[in-house]
C-alpha cells in the first residue's frame, strides 16, 4: 500500500483529520476528493490548483453545487464545464469568465439551459442582431435582454415578429404602437396583443387578426371590443375553447353560440342558459 492509499484510508476511517495532511496532499486529486466525499467542506482546505481541475470540480458540484462560486478562473473560461456547472446551479452563471460571456454559442447554449440571466451577458451580444435573432429562433424572449437600439429598430424587430421567441411587450414603447407591427405580431401569436398600445387594443383590424389567431386575444382587447360581435366570431370560428372568453351576454347571442358550435359541437355546455331552453335554438 502507498502511502497516498494509506492516508486515504485514515482519512475515510477517522483516524486522521484533513486539516492533518501536509501541503503537497492537498494538492492531490486522489485525497483531495476523498477528503471532500467524507466532509464537502474539506473543499475549502485543498489546494487552490485543484479548483480549476475540470474532473475534480465536476465531482465537487455533484456533492455540493453551492462550491460554484469557488470555480478556478481557468475553468470559469471553459464552456462545456460552465454549461454543466450552470445545469447543477443557475447561480454559476454568476461566475461566468469574462471571455465566455461574449461567446454567441455558449450564451444561447446557457440560456436554453437555464435562462441565463441578461445581466450576466456581455454588453456586445445586447447588441448583436444575429444573436438576439438567434435566440428568438430558439424559443427564447431574445429583446428581453436586447440593446435599446435593437429594440427600437423596426426593420429588425418586423423581420423578428415570426420567431416562436417574439413578445410584443418587450420591443420599444413607440413599435408597440405600430400597426403594422402589431399585426405581425398577434398574427403569429395572439397573446402579443398584451404588449399593444391601447389605441390598437381599440383597433378592430388588430383585433380580428389576434382573434383569428387565439382566443387569448379576448383577454387583451379594449372593452368595447370585447362586445364587439365580428371580433368575437373570429374567435369562436377559430378556437375550441374560445366561447369560455366570451362575457355570459354575449354567449346568449345565437349567431355567436351557433358558430362556435359548429366549429365544435361540445361549445354547447359553454353557451347561455337561455339559449339551452330555447327550443328554437336546440
């Protein structure tokens, strides 16, 4: 037996403290882990080396994800081990190296992974429309974290308006107010009416289009519109469950309730009680 192996097994029987072992045993990879696997906070006492040691810190944040803000500055450069170690903790990308903030593919990477905080991006990719683009093409609120200039920019943000990642609310004040914007907008996802000016929530052609595209549109819309009976057989004639956003009077409208039936037969529980005892109507 070594005497690496030995000290191992004093350590892991109890016969020696780490505090215990010489310099040059902390700084063993070996020891070091044995001694953090018996106690994780015998992780404060090994050398300084071993926390930009990839396999050694992996090991470490699987006993203990809080030691994250104890990555080495090496490894806080390494984009597979920072994405690993973000996936344990989110709080790692607090800790994140400075070079690997301006990484595109490691940002996107760590955003899907656990929404990377936009202030922990570098200031360049706040200002990148490929980047931005790239994350909404992913799923992801990309103008959330974006420059003013880039939320502010119509062509870039009309060019934007089909990404599965576009929300109205989060482009610049005055292009939520852009009719044509808005209609791009809430033609590909109704809900991002919430984010329109309310001049075009009282709009009849914003409305129908978020209408046609979702019943959440019905949420959104000025109230005067919310009775408006174009408006609402859009919804209806487009949407299963689209008549359980209709106020209970406008559910008593027979052009409305019938619509909504024929699009699905089971809108028949959600029309007005008076309807039901209308035999004409039945």
């Amino acid at each position: 037996m070594t005497y690496k192996e030995l000290l191992i097994q004093k350590l892991q029987n109890g016969q020696m403290a780490f505090r215990e072992v010489k310099d040059q045993y902390r700084a063993d990879k070996d020891v070091a882990l044995a001694a953090v696997k018996i106690n994780t906070l015998n992780f404060l006492m090994v050398d300084s080396d071993l926390k930009n040691d990839k396999e050694f810190m992996t090991e470490v944040l699987k006993l203990n994800k809080k030691f994250v803000m104890n990555i080495g500055p090496t490894l806080r450069n390494d984009k597979d081990f920072m994405l690993f170690a973000i996936g344990i903790n989110p709080a790692a990308e607090k800790y994140v190296g400075a070079a690997l903030k301006a990484d595109k593919d490691f940002a996107i990477a760590a955003y899907e992974k656990n929404h990377l905080s936009s202030d922990h991006f570098d200031e360049s990719l706040k200002s990148d429309e490929k980047f931005v683009l790239e994350s909404l093409r992913n799923g992801h609120d990309g103008f959330r974290f974006a420059s003013d200039e880039i939320k502010n920019n119509r062509a870039f943000v009309k060019r934007a308006t089909s990404e599965k990642g576009f929300w109205l609310e989060s482009v610049g004040e005055k292009l939520r107010g852009d009719k044509e914007i808005v209609l791009a907008a809430v033609k590909y996802y109704a809900a991002n009416l919430k984010g329109a000016s309310d001049e075009l929530k009282d709009d009849k052609d914003v409305a129908l289009a978020a209408a046609k595209a979702g019943s959440a549109a019905l949420s959104y819309v000025s109230d005067r519109l919310k009775t408006d009976k174009d408006v609402l057989l859009a919804a209806v004639s487009h949407e299963d469950e689209a008549l359980l956003g209709v106020s209970k009077k406008m559910r008593a409208d027979k052009d409305i309730a019938l619509t909504a039936i024929k699009f699905n037969a089971a809108n028949m529980r959600h029309v007005d009680n008076t309807l039901k005892s209308n035999k004409q109507f039945v």
